[in-house]
C-alpha cells in the first residue's frame, strides 16, 4: 500500500488524506450509472417480463427489436429527425454564438440569456407550448416539426459550446485576415471556421443527442408514422411491460456514451 | 535591393488589380482631415488633422486610452469615424471595407494563423489576390528571406519563438506589396533586449521597403528610436506632430514636455521688460512675445550639470542653487533630487564614466547646478 502515502499533488497531500474523496466519488458515480447499466442485463433475459437479474440469457429481445418493422421505422424516424436537427441547429447556433460574441452589442448578452431560456424552462412546457402552436399551423405529426421544435432545444448546447471556444480564440486573427485582404465571410470560413471546427462537431453530435434522446417533446408533437423511438418505447412501457425496451434502451445508451466519448475526445483538440 | 524591386512589381499588380494608375512607388500618403470619433460623451478622436508623407515612418504616440489606436483603426477601416476624411493618396477611404484598403497591419498579438504553415501564413494574402502558385512561392520565399526566415518555412508557428513570430506577422503583412504599413505596438510583447534589437530590424526594413507606415506605441524611447516623425496624442487631440529630435528638444506644450522624456517643469514670471524670470534667475534674456502669459521652464535632467565653485558667465548658463534631497546611483547614470526652492525640486542625471564618478552627492548637500542657455525650454502654462 505504498501509493497511500505518495504525495497526490504538488501540495504533498496524500493518497491517503484523499482516501475520503476517492469513496465518495466512487458512490457518486456508481449512484448515476448504476441505473442506466441495470438494463444490460435485464436486455438479454430470456424472460417475458422485466427481470433482474435474469435466470436464462438470451438474444430474443434483440431479435424482436430488429425483426419488428414498427421498431425499424420508429428508429429510422429518431435518426431522421436527429441528422435533420444537427444540420439545422449547428449552423443556426454557431452563426448566433459568433455575431453575439462578436458585435459587442449591450444587448448582445440579454439576446443569449434570451435564446438559451429552453435549456432552463421545464421541457414539458416547451412541449405544451409548441404542441399548441403547431396545432394552429398543422406541424404535429410532422418531421418538419419535429425538427423545429428539436432545434430549439438543441441550438442553446451549441451555443455554449462554441462561445465557449471562441472565448480562447483569438479575434484579431480575423482582423489580420480582413487586412489582408478577406472579407468577413472568408475570414470567418478561411481562419475562424478551421480552429473552431473541433467544438463545431462537437456541438453537431450533442445536437443529434439532444434530438435523438429527447422524450417529452417528441411525446407531444410526433405521431402516427413520424412518431420517434423514445415515444415508441414510453408507449410500450405504459401498455405493456416488455423487455425490447430493455434491449433498445442497451442500444441508445451504447449510442449516447459512445457519441458524447467522441464529443469529450474531439473537444479538446481545438488549440 | 531585391526587396525594393519585388516591392514596385507588388504595386503595379495591385494598381491593375484596382484599376488605378501604375505608381512607380509603393508608397502613398495618407491625408486625415477632421477626424472626429466618439464612445457616448467620450470624443477617441477630435478633429485630428494629419499628413502622413509617402514612404514616412510617422508613429503614433500616447498614452493608453488617448486615441492613438482608435486613429490606426480608423485607417485600417476597423471602425467607422462619426466625420472626417481619410485619403490614401487621392483617393477617399472613408466608406472602404478594411479588405479592399490593401493596407498591411501587424498586431500586438501577432494573430498569426496556428492552423497554418509559416509560408502558409505569408501565402495568405497572395492567395487571397489570386496570384499563380509559382510566383506566390516566389514572394513568400523573398519575403521570408527579408525578415531572415528563409529556413523556417515548413514550420507549425507553435515551433517559432517570440521574435520569430513577430517576423511571420510582418512578412505577412508586406508580401503583397501594400501601399500602406499599420503597426499596432507590435514589439510590446517582446522583452527588453530582444524589443531593441528588432526595433533597429523594423527601421531598417522601413528603409528597405519604402512603404508608408504608421506605427502605435506608448513607448517614448521606441518613437524616438524608430520614427521619421511623432505624432503625440492625448485625449483624441494632437498634441504635437514633428521629428524626434525637436518633439524632445522643443516639446509644444506641457503635455508633450512630461510625456516625452524626463523633465522638471518651473513656473515662470515676466519681468516689467518683458523677460521670463524664475525667482530672481532671468530665464530668457529676449523679451517674450506674450510675457504677460504663464510659462514653464522645462528642465531635461541630463542637461544640468554641477557646478564647482568656477565663476559662470551668466550669457551662457543659468545657475540654481539648491539643497539635494536624494541620490541614487542606477547603473549607467545617476539621478538626484535638488530643491531650489520650498516648493520646487530639480531632476539631475549624472553619467557615472569614471571621470565624473566625483559627482557623488549625499543628501543634505548644498550645491550649484548649470543650465546652458541653449537647452532652455519654454512652453506656455495652459494648465
């Protein structure tokens, strides 16, 4: 147990004086992810119900997923409506993450507080609100909605995620730039573009995620054949206990931890 | 003399490129006419009046918040003055978008481009007005060789030091033959010795290129250094615009005096015939124009000298008798405080060669300090 007493810091505090905070963000971490990995297991029961842990393994609810074509679709719907959302909000976000950084405007901060307020408003009155508002204009039901409405949450991530790198970014760069001889729009996609492009995939896979996760919205707004996959399994869950959903959940939650790795990865490659 | 040649061949593309006559400089004056730029209440500038000449090193020097930068921004096309005029050479530039003024700028933070090569960085602008690849290379190379890179082309700038930096950006900003140089306090973030020696490369490639150029600094000694002229600025006025030797020799006004090197300031009083007196000492022996007026005497430290005892010709040199306060030696020369007066104190810097090592003075000393008449500085008291 040597390691206990070698300093952990320039500060000479040991592994030992720290012991404390090492079990307590062990329990911490175990508490947020325990939940989420419970339903790997319970994804290759051989049983009809819910089950933890399973008495047999198999495959079953993984073939039932992929051998249902309302599962398919549902699927193909959610992937739809998440590359259509990241292809919207990425560029609508970045250009307004740019000029708010940019113009120096008083207003400049009170439009950002303005257009991140969907991370902070409780999502089911987003949800409430766009469902009425698209009653009116006919876009319940629809990809197109959807995705607007997908949008809206997604675009305060971007947002904060390149403000945040152009933060570290050296402005004047685009000065030279338009010195030299480039107007705004080249310098910004000549010199800016190129050392932001890191966080500006970031924020392009955080949107799908965003879209591609979200429940309470879609809930509301999405239906019949344009209804997602997260509207398909909160349907199923509340008709009848079914452990596809054990198995689909096992395949989001692969695709979230796998994209939001890619995000922690490609982040820091800016600088 | 290769640099000045490429240099005319970079004009004549651009003079096609606009549409303009061939000119057989590169160089273009620029005419600011009651300029005028305001924050709020706040005026950066106030109806400045300035002729830069073509192919003149003129520098900008302020202190920080007095307008200087506003005043190369507003060349550069990086703000828009609320009135005045800006012509480089004939031509008005007012409403001209910073990418269409052929201007190179060089920043304090170099803002060199790190997701590009060194040559990728110089090749920019060339890129930018088409130029075939082959002559691009050219130039880059030429203009590399200029600022003594030639070796460092395929570098990542996270390779290159501080000084080298500082060479990139200025490469960048010359190799397409601009008509104008901006350089905002382009050596600041250099240390001292490296800071001097680059501010000799700086004049020397001025001389070489003969491109027009403006310059920002808050350092008085840079100016000094480098300029053909000096344009003092404070508050968004010109304070004084001329060369370095009379900006120091004969400052304008107060401002100018104490911004601009060392300097004691003592009240003057006019005589009845007309001269200005400080106490019982004549200062000047004409009468002054507008004696009636307050004047400062103003006293550069390194051009009093201590007096021993030997009788002085008062048509020459002006004597104070005074009580020092303080000395402190300080390497190459020596500074003391002397009090003429109850209210007024004299800087004095002595050089500390060997011959004059005797000029050690303790406090408390009574001594006699000269003045040569010809370093006698007037200025009216505006204040």
């Amino acid at each position: 147990m040597g390691w206990l007493t070698k300093p952990a810091s320039d500060t000479q505090v040991t592994h030992r004086d720290r012991l404390w905070l090492y079990i307590v963000a062990t329990i911490i971490m175990l508490l947020l992810v325990i939940p989420t990995f419970i339903v790997i297991p319970m994804s290759f029961s051989d049983s009809q119900y819910l089950e933890f842990p399973p008495s047999n393994w198999s495959v079953r609810w993984y073939d039932e997923y992929f051998g249902s074509s309302k599962w398919m679709r549902a699927t193909v719907t959610s992937l739809q409506i998440g590359v259509l959302t990241m292809l919207v909000a990425t560029p609508l976000g970045t250009a307004a993450a740019y000029a708010l950084f940019v113009s120096g405007h008083r207003a400049a901060r009170a439009v950002f507080m303005f257009l991140i307020t969907p991370m902070i408003v409780p999502v089911i009155l987003i949800a409430i609100g766009t469902f009425y508002a698209f009653g009116r204009v006919g876009l319940n039901n629809t990809i197109t909605g959807l995705v607007l409405a997908h949008t809206v949450l997604a675009a305060p991530l971007v947002m904060i995620v390149i403000t945040a790198s152009l933060r570290t970014y050296d402005l004047n760069q685009e000065l030279v730039a338009r010195s030299l001889g480039a107007s705004r729009l080249k310098a910004f996609f000549a010199i800016t573009l190129p050392q932001i492009k890191f966080s500006v995939l970031t924020a392009a896979l955080l949107s799908f995620l965003t879209s591609f996760d979200e429940v309470i919205v879609a809930i509301f707004v999405s239906g019949g054949v344009n209804a997602t996959l997260t509207k398909h399994m909160f349907a199923a869950l509340r008709d009848y206990i079914d452990p596809t959903i054990a198995a689909i959940s096992t395949i989001m939650v692969l695709v979230s931890s796998v994209l939001l790795l890619a995000t922690q990865f490609i982040g820091n490659r800016d600088k | 003399m290769a640099a000045r040649q490429y240099f005319s061949r970079g004009a004549l593309i651009l003079a096609n490129d606009s549409n303009q006559s061939a000119q057989a400089s590169t160089a273009l004056p620029i005419h600011i006419r009651d300029l005028t730029k305001r924050y709020g209440q706040m005026y950066a500038l106030d109806s400045v009046d300035l002729e830069i000449k073509s192919g003149e090193f003129l520098t900008l020097l302020g202190p920080s918040g007095s307008g200087k930068t506003t005043l190369l921004m507003a060349i550069a096309g990086f703000n828009r003055p609320d009135a005045g005029s800006i012509r480089f050479g004939d031509t008005e530039m007012i409403l001209t978008p910073p990418h269409k003024r052929d201007v190179g700028m060089v920043f304090q933070s170099y803002a060199l481009f790190p997701h590009m090569s060194v040559t990728e960085n110089v090749a920019f602008p060339l890129k930018l007005r088409k130029v075939s690849p082959a002559e691009c290379a050219e130039r880059v190379a030429e203009a590399l060789a200029t600022v003594q890179l030639s070796e460092f082309g395929e570098r990542g700038i996270d390779q290159l030091s501080g000084g080298q930096r500082q060479r990139v950006a200025l490469a960048r900003a010359f190799v397409f033959g601009p008509r104008i140089l901006l350089m905002d306090e382009p050596l600041s973030a250099l240390d001292k010795k490296l800071r001097e020696h680059m501010q000799i490369e700086l004049k020397h490639l001025h001389e070489k290129l003969g491109v027009t150029t403006v310059y920002v600094t808050h350092d008085q000694r840079e100016a000094l250094t480098m300029s053909d002229r000096i344009a003092v600025i404070n508050d968004g006025r010109l304070a004084q615009v001329d060369t370095p030797h009379v900006i120091y020799n004969q400052p304008a006004n107060a401002f100018v005096a104490d911004f601009i090197g060392e300097s004691t300031m003592l009240p003057l009083s006019g005589d009845s015939a007309g001269r200005l007196m400080f106490a019982d000492q004549v200062v000047t022996t004409e009468a002054a124009t507008d004696a009636a007026a307050d004047h400062l005497l103003v006293v550069r430290p390194e051009r009093l000298f201590v007096l021993r005892g030997e009788t002085v010709d008062p048509e020459k040199t002006i004597a104070f008798d005074g009580t020092v306060r303080e000395f402190v030696f300080q390497g190459e020369t020596a500074f003391a405080l002397v009090a003429v007066d109850d209210r007024h104190e004299l800087s004095v810097r002595f050089s500390t060669d060997s011959a004059s090592s005797q000029n050690e003075l303790q406090p408390g000393d009574r001594v006699s300090l000269g003045l040569h008449r010809e370093d006698v500085i007037t200025i009216p008291d505006n204040a």
